[in-house]
C-alpha cells in the first residue's frame, strides 16, 4: 500500500497542486485506506509494521502535454466543461517557462507490513 503526500509548499505554482484548478478539495491520496489496513491488522492480532521514505519527482511537459495528462487523471471526474478547460490551459500557458512546464514534487510515501502468522514480532 502507498501513500503519497506532497509536502506543503512543494510545487507552490505546479499542475499538480490542481484542487484550487479544479474547485475540488483536496484529495485523500489513500490515507484513510492507509490508517484502516493498520488498524484491521491490529484488530485482527497481526503486528503491522510501517516504513517512510521520501521521493522526489520532477516532471518536464509542454503545455499541451500537461493538459493532457491531467485531463486524463482528472478531467471526466471533475465535469470539465469547455469554461474550466480555458482556464486550465490559460493557467498552464502561463506558467510555462520557453515553453515547458517543470513540476517538482516532494512525495512521503508508506508501506504497512506484517508477519504472516499472528504475533510472530511480538518480543522483537
């Protein structure tokens, strides 16, 4: 299982900062799903384990490129109507440095873990 954050402040002026584009609050990204398989490992006698790292992602697109991308990901489920999609290639084209869009993301991603047979770590 995966969690992935962006950091507050990371891509102030990125695509990917989309929920203010979109009028859409911002998205769980799988944390509820993340808190839950803990807590049902732990109701369920199991000892999850958690790991954290970080990563970074830098993504270089044109414009064009971008709005694809994020109408795919994005677009259908937010009923995209021909007003907000001006907006958002309007938004892309002015971010846009000769041409191309970088967007760095900082991402803490986590995985739950646990030892098949019930109580196995308990005196680790």
């Amino acid at each position: 299982m995966r969690l992935d954050e962006n950091r507050p402040g990371a891509g102030a002026a990125s695509p990917t900062a989309s929920a203010p584009l979109w009028g859409e609050k911002e998205p769980d990204r799988g944390k509820s799903d993340f808190l839950y398989a803990v807590a049902l490992l732990w109701a369920e006698g199991y000892l999850p384990r958690l790991g954290y790292w970080e990563q970074k992602r830098v993504c270089r697109r044109t414009p064009e490129e971008a709005f694809a991308h994020y109408r795919r990901h994005k677009g259908e489920s937010a009923g995209m109507d021909a007003e907000k999609e001006s907006t958002i290639k309007e938004y892309l084209d002015s971010i846009a440095v000769d041409g191309i869009i970088e967007d760095e993301t900082e991402m803490l991603l986590a995985a739950v873990y646990w030892q098949a047979k019930k109580g196995a770590w308990k005196n680790e």
